[in-house]
C-alpha cells in the first residue's frame, strides 16, 4: 500500500481515549480512534497510517502504512509520553482504489505520577472556621444543618511577561470552583467529581493562557464540601462522616515561558483563606448564599482588593499518592428550560412548573430586595393533591436553595456547589415573580449524545424521551439510581441492566471507564464486589446477586459496544476474582450464601426465588468472564471459567427445570434469566418459551418483572418468536406498564410501577422515586428491536450489524447511532401495503437485512430487483421476510407487507 492524496473513506469524529482532545491525560499508551464517512456505496478502507508529533513538530511515533481495513483505532506505541506536555496526531485512512484521506487533532498529558506534585492540600483554620456568627438584629436564626461556611482560598503572584503557556493542574477533596483574575475557570460543574477519596482523587487540566496578564495575578478558588464532607447517601451521618471534616484545594499553576522556562504557583501555607458568604452547601440539604457577607474584588489582583479578614491558609497535608487524571468527560450545565408556568400561591409565594423532571439547578433573578430578605427555593418532583409542592419522597434532603440579599435590590442567584432532581420549585420571599425571572438548569455528565429513536406511536415517542431525561438525570459523576432524594448512590445493578440503553442513546465510554476504577477499588481483598460505587465509609455490604455481577456485565458490555478491549484487561483480574469469591462460598454452585443483602428482582409483583435469581446470574458471570478472557488470548482462564460456567449451567437445569421446560418459582423473571443467559439445554427451551409467553399472556398481557427482568422481557419474547407479545407490553396502559406513568404525567421513568395511582394516591414516601432508569431498560429493544438497529451475534464496535425490524402494528420507526465506526441508521415506514426500509452502514462495516416481506421474490432496492442491486447479496428468504448482505453505504429497500 503506497501513500497519495485523493479520495476515501473520511476520517471524522477523532477521540483520544474515548475523548475529544483530552487536556490532561496519564494514560501512557492511548487509544488513538476515528470514524469513517462516505458517500459511494461499497467504499471500505484498505488500511491506516497514524503519526504523533510533539508541539514542536517533531515526529515522536508513526505506524507506518497498516493493512487493515477493519481498523478504526490504534494505541500509541511510540516512545513514553512527556508530562504536561501536547501531542498532535494525524490519522490518514486509504480507500479501497489507493487514495488517502486524512485528519488530525490533538491531546495533552498530564502530571503522569504523584511524584510530580509540589502542591500541598489547604483550607481554611478548621479551628476559626468554627465560629458561627451570631444572626444580625432582627434575623431568624439560619438551619445551618451542622454544615460550615465553603472556603475561599487566593494567591496573588507576579508575571513578568506574558506566558507562552499556562497550564491550572487542579483539584479539591469537595468540590471546587477556580478563578484568574476575577475570570471562571473552565466550565466544570461539581468538580472534580464523586470518587472513593480514600483510593483516588481525580484532578482536572485548565488552559489559562488567555487570562493572565503582565504584572500582578490573582488565582482563587472556592471550595465547598460536596460528596467529601457533606452529607452523602441514605445514612444519616453527621457531615463529613463518610471522608473527611473540611474541604480542601490543591493546585498548581504552571507557567511556561517563551525560552522553555516554568515556574510554578503552587498550593501552600503562602496562600491567604477566609469564611465565603456561601454559609453552607451540601449536595443533599442545598446551598444558602448570603450576600450580607460578599466581598467584591476578592478574587482580582493586588490593587482591586481588601485583605482584611484573610488568614494564613491552613495546610492539611502534602500526600499527592492518590492523584490520578479525570478518565471521564466532567459534569456541565449543558442546556436550559423556562419555566413553563408561574403560579402565585399565597402571599409572596410562587409554584414554578419547568414541564421536565431534571437534575440541576435554578437561576432566579430576584427584584424588589432589601438588606437581610431571605428568598427560599424548595425544589421537588410533583405536586401534591392540594396543589401544593410534594417532597415527602425526598426523605431528609431537604433540596433548598436560600438567599439571603445584600444592599442590592435585585440579583441573580444560582447555586454553584449544589444540585436537585426536581420539576417544579417553591419560591417563597418575593412579592412578584415572572416566568422570564427564573429558568432551569440542567446538569448532566457531558457525555456526547449519540443516539436518536422516533417512531408513529406518540406514547412511544413520549417514553423514549422520558429515558432519556433519566439517563441525564442520574448520568452526575456517577451513575446513580436517582438525583433528588437522600440517596443518589451508584447502585451497581441499575447501571449494568440500563447500560444497553444508555450506550444507545449517548456516548458513555469514558463515562464508565471512570466510573469502573470505582468499582474496581471498592472490591474486597476476597474478591466481593460491592453494590454501590463509590463506597462510602461504613457501607461495606458485599455484592447481592445482579448487583455486584455487573463488575462483570458492564465490562463486557462496553467491549461488545465500543470494541476497545481495554475494558477487559483493566477489569479482568477482578471478573475472575468475582467469580472465585461466590464459587469460593458456593462449592455446590447453587449461589445461597454470600449474597449480600441479596435484593432479588428488585420491585417485581411476583418475586422470583432468590436462589434460582442467584445461580443465574453466577452463571452468567463465569461465562462472560470466560469469553473476555478469550478476547484477550487468555486461552487457559477462558476454559477453565468456560467450564466452570458449564458446570453451573447443568446445575441450574438440574436443580431448578423440570423435563416440560418448567423453571422452579414459576415467574417471568426466572424464564427471562434462564433464556437471556442461556442456561437451558435446547430440549428445554420451547417448554420455557411456551411458559414464559403464558405468563405474560395471563397477565394481560403484562409485566411482572423487576429491576433485573424488565430489561429483558421484550429481547427474550422477540428472539423466540414472539415480537407480537413485546409490542403488547409496550403498547400497555395499565400498571404495570411504561405508558402508564406518562398518563399521569410522567416525563422520567419511575422508580416503581405504581409510584401514583388515581386510587392510593402516591406510594410509601420511604421508596418513591419518580426519575430512576432502571425500569428505563426498554430502550434498547426500541432502537434494536423496533427500529431493528443492532449488532450481529460476536461483533463487536459495530463491524457486523443486523438489521431486522419488528414493527408490530406500528406504522413508522427510525433509529440513528454514531457508533465507533461511524454513523448506522435505519428509518423505516408502512403505507398502503408498501414496506419501506432505509439502511446506513458506514465504510468497513457490513450488513445483515431482514426486510419484513408477504412477497420476498419483489423485493426491490432503489427501485431494481434486491438481487441485481449494485452492493446487495441475497442470503436467503423466509415465510415473512428477505435477507440479504450488504456492504457500505446508503440504501432503500421496498416491499410488499400487509
């Protein structure tokens, strides 16, 4: 293969370690990826040249010409890495004919190790920070929840020149907000993020170049408690019992000048701290902002501002260890709502509706203010009968936002170190309010959106999107179960059974890739994993069944999708030591002790026995663990799990299967586990299917299902033949059903299936979430189901897709991905006994076309028959449909169908 310009497949959408031009990274050998385009049919890439050069220009690595036209990654393997130090990369793609293309971006390292701190951690004196100031005259006294002041923290420094480069290395045990020159820093929201602080810290990278001046700077930070020493979790500790007492900051800034010269501003006993007029805030209980209290121009340079009041900042300790480079995109306010309708509700009392349950924040502009006013925002998901705002469900967070005003009369306020899951808010302390005043603020982990669904059923419509808003609710540093009550944990078996949805609607590679390091850390030394990550201090609980399996499952999954196989090398070791710990317990390999709290199918009307729950998911785990391993060439931990998982198998049969297919509890959820997983001999599986589908008939047809078999009911009933079911039970009104909430104004998926009915009313407050994704799990049966967008069978990243829609009674779907190798759709549509399907693979990849046909012999594609079309195979022809193989590119498929 010889390199020239010309015309291929085009390279876009370039990432580095599953990120667009990562500033700060410690990875050392990265994944270089791209996507691929075309507009000609049939175009494939022959192979890939990819060079890396330094800032300087210099050629630091290049693969050379690569014959390989399924490749659209590659790792670096050039000389190691420089820290702190940006790296340009090229990647040049040739086509089939011997034509090149080519793009390019870039990526920065990192500190790349503890040893290249100097930074020390500082707060302000925990001892004067204990002083609480006695209430101004007249003024009730402030529910401070036994939470302190969040902290200021500043150093002013000299700059001779301006810098030819400056880079901010930057993190907080808590969470932080920095400043240069009076100037945000960056645009993270709730930094540096939830990690289990006792493992790891995450720090973060800022390009501040274009804030500094000549002459005298100012660096500053505010630093509150966050998840650090705030409240965190269901347990109701007293702040700071979980990690540590006081928030602290750890910076460097580094200066580099135009001969290669650095200096370096580093966090230390030089800094100056004092008391924020932010009194508290706390992820759970809110955030109050006394304006009383504010010090403008505390954050410019000497000149612009008042010293009195600061202290020596107070220096917690110099251990940089536990450092390590964000892997995962940061949290951002990435979109706005109005407000949908304002409602005065009594005497300087107002209900705001924003239409949209979310995750975020309010910014209220408050008019008509005098010295000492407070204005309280309460924030909560519903109304209750009387109209008024319903937070019974929220337990003890209390999710309120205070302020108390200045000497200004009007101001803006937003919070900056909190947030809420809400729809509406109470606004109470103004005598007018308009919808214009205040607007939502959503605030989700940026993980870019990848994924669209539509189809003819507006309820459908309506559901999808009401998945969505979960998947960006409960996507906030972690993947958490739900984003307003006293809790927001990162349940394990919530994220493995949403994770095929969520990786369809967004891109959640480096999401997760953070987010394992987690789960992996919080493993016991006996190989347990546990049910929530981060761990908090005092939660110990082993892994339940499902739960700690998806140590397992999301590894496996993110490979299948992203085809990286870094997502099995990282977490291997730790599948087989999951496996080990319960088969360790277990020798029988029936899975009835170390089960944690073992929570079952989790909110199912018909429990299914613990024991069968158990030993099929200990068989699901010791076969995935066994085909990573294969991956990986592992060829001796592939069969020695590989037959453990066939032991366990034909103990699951044998213990609890009868010889009709029958499975021991006799629930939906069982037939689910024993067919998705493939525990069953296939002399078994018609009487399981046959069973399964009376169940859900007798129900109504229905569900039954909880967190672990909802995901699978509509997969499991499609792949044996009975699509017509799954498309009963989503089409379903009644509860338990998904359209059932969205009667009842649903625009997140609930927690439970009847979290309101118009009989009881709302469910027990104990465990009443209405914006959880669990149950959400349907999603990826739409997109791969309905819309027939998927992978077949041993592919992975993309490269062999099935298309194979089910339309049931629907009348149009459509479904677009941007996968890793570029963009897949489908969008299909039925009128007048016409067949409509349109298909996009991009270059590299092929097809498989099940077109839904009552006559496959007139199956046409662009307007010629299927088998004299240019790029079409026939691979043959059933009852009710045409199959045919497809390369690369557009196509338009048409047919008869009634």
């Amino acid at each position: 293969m010889t390199e020239s310009q010309g015309r291929g497949p085009l390279p876009y959408g370039l990432r580095c370690d599953h990120r667009v031009e990562p500033l700060g990274l410690d990875e050392p050998a990265p994944l270089l990826s791209w996507r691929l385009s075309s507009g000609r049919r049939g175009d494939a890439p022959a192979g890939y040249r990819v060079r890396v050069r330094d800032e300087d220009g210099t050629q630091v690595w290049d693969t050379g010409a690569v014959d390989d036209p399924s490749a659209v990654s590659v790792r670096y393997g050039g000389p190691a890495l420089r820290a702190r130090t940006r790296y340009l990369w090229t990647v040049a793609v040739a086509g089939a004919d011997g034509a090149w293309t080519q793009e390019g971006s870039w990526f920065e390292t990192g500190m790349q190790g503890p040893s290249a701190w100097t930074a020390a951690w500082i707060t302000h004196d925990p001892s004067v920070l204990d002083v609480v100031d006695a209430p101004e005259e007249g003024e009730l006294a402030l529910a401070d929840h036994g939470l302190q002041p969040a902290v200021r923290l500043r150093k002013a420094f000299e700059v001779p020149a301006a810098p030819a480069g400056a880079r901010l290395y930057v993190t907080a045990r808590g969470l932080y907000e920095m400043r240069v020159n009076g100037e945000r820093v960056g645009d993270a929201e709730l930094a540096p993020g939830w990690t289990d602080y006792r493992d790891r810290v995450d720090y973060q990278v800022h390009d501040v170049t274009g804030l500094l001046r000549p002459g005298t700077n100012m660096l500053a930070a505010t630093v509150a408690d966050g998840w650090w020493s705030g409240f965190a979790g269901f347990d109701p500790r007293r702040p700071g019992a979980h990690y540590g007492t006081f928030p602290q900051l750890l910076a460097e800034l580094h200066l580099v000048h135009a001969g290669g010269a650095v200096d370096v501003i580093a966090t230390g006993g030089d800094w100056q701290s004092a008391r924020s007029p932010v009194r508290y805030a706390d992820l759970l209980k809110g955030e109050c902002h006394d304006l009383r209290r504010e010090t403008p121009g505390w954050d410019l340079p000497a000149g612009d501002r008042d010293d009195a009041g600061w202290l020596p900042a107070w220096v917690a300790g110099t251990d940089p260890s536990r450092l390590t480079a964000s892997a995962a995109p940061p949290v951002r306010a990435v979109r706005e709502l109005p407000a949908r309708s304002v409602t005065r509700a009594g005497e300087n009392r107002f209900l705001v509706d924003f239409g949209q349950n979310f995750a975020g924040r309010v910014r209220l502009t408050a008019r008509g203010l005098t010295r000492g006013d407070r204005v309280v925002v309460r924030h909560g998901e519903a109304l209750d009968d009387a109209g008024g705002l319903y937070t019974a469900n929220l337990r003890t967070a209390d999710a309120t936002d205070v302020l108390i005003a200045g000497d200004d009369a009007e101001t803006v306020f937003e919070p900056r170190f909190t947030y809420h899951g809400f729809r509406h808010v109470e606004v109470t302390g103004l005598t007018a309010l308009d919808a214009g005043d205040i607007t939502g603020v959503v605030l989700h982990s940026d993980t870019p959106w990848a994924g669209e669904f539509t189809c003819s059923d507006p309820g459908i419509d309506r559901l999808h999107q009401a998945i969505c808003w979960g998947q960006r609710s409960n996507f906030v540093s972690v993947p958490t179960d739900c984003p307003q009550r006293d809790e927001r944990l990162g349940w394990l078996a919530d994220a493995q059974v949403f994770l095929p949805t969520a990786c369809l609607n967004a891109d959640v590679a480096a999401f997760f890739d953070g987010w394992l390091r987690e789960v992996r850390g919080a493993q016991s030394p006996d190989g347990a994993f546990t049910n929530v990550a981060p761990r908090l201090a005092g939660v110990a609980d082993e892994g339940a069944p499902g739960w700690g399996d998806a140590g397992v499952l999301i590894p496996w999954h993110l490979y299948q999708v992203y085809g990286d196989e870094r997502f099995l090398e990282r977490n291997l070791d730790a599948m087989c030591a999951w496996v080990d710990h319960i088969h360790r317990h277990n020798p029988g390999l029936v899975w009835t002790r170390r089960v944690g709290p073992h929570f079952a199918d989790w909110l199912a009307p018909a429990p299914t026995p613990r024991d069968v729950l158990a030993t099929a998911y200990f068989a699901r785990s010791a076969d995935l663990t066994a085909r990573a391993a294969g991956v990986l060439g592992r060829d001796e931990t592939a069969a020695r799990y590989g037959a453990l998982a066939g032991h366990i198998r034909k103990t699951f049969t044998e213990r609890f299967a009868t010889p009709d297919g029958r499975i021991h509890g006799d629930t939906q959820t069982g037939y689910l586990l024993a067919l998705a997983f493939g525990l069953l001999p296939a002399e078994l599986v018609p009487g399981a299917v046959r069973r399964l589908a009376e169940l859900v008939e007798e129900a109504g047809p229905g569900l039954t299902t909880g967190f672990l078999g909802v995901g699978l009911i509509a997969p499991v009933l499609d792949a044996h033949g009975h699509a017509d079911l799954a498309h009963a039970l989503l089409r379903r009104t009644d509860p338990p059903s998904w359209l059932y909430p969205l009667g009842h104004g649903a625009t997140t998926v609930w927690e439970r299936w009847d979290g309101y009915t118009a009989e009881r009313g709302f469910q027990a407050a104990a465990m009443n979430s209405f914006n959880h994704y669990a149950l959400g799990s349907v999603g990826e049966w739409l997109h791969r189901g309905v819309a027939g967008l998927d992978q077949a069978p041993g592919s992975a990243g993309y490269r062999e897709l099935l298309i194979r829609p089910r339309p049931g009674d629907l009348t149009s779907a459509s479904a677009r991905y941007e996968s890793v190798r570029g963009t897949v759709a489908t969008a299909w549509s039925r009128h007048d006994g016409v067949f409509d399907l349109r298909v996009t693979v991009p270059p590299g990849a092929t097809a498989t076309v099940h077109v839904p046909t009552d006559d496959p012999a007139g199956v046409r594609e662009s307007g010629v028959p299927a088998a004299d079309a240019p790029g079409v195979r026939i691979a043959g022809a059933g009852p009710r449909e045409l199959r045919c193989r497809i390369a690369s590119g557009e196509y338009r498929f048409t047919a008869g169908l009634h």
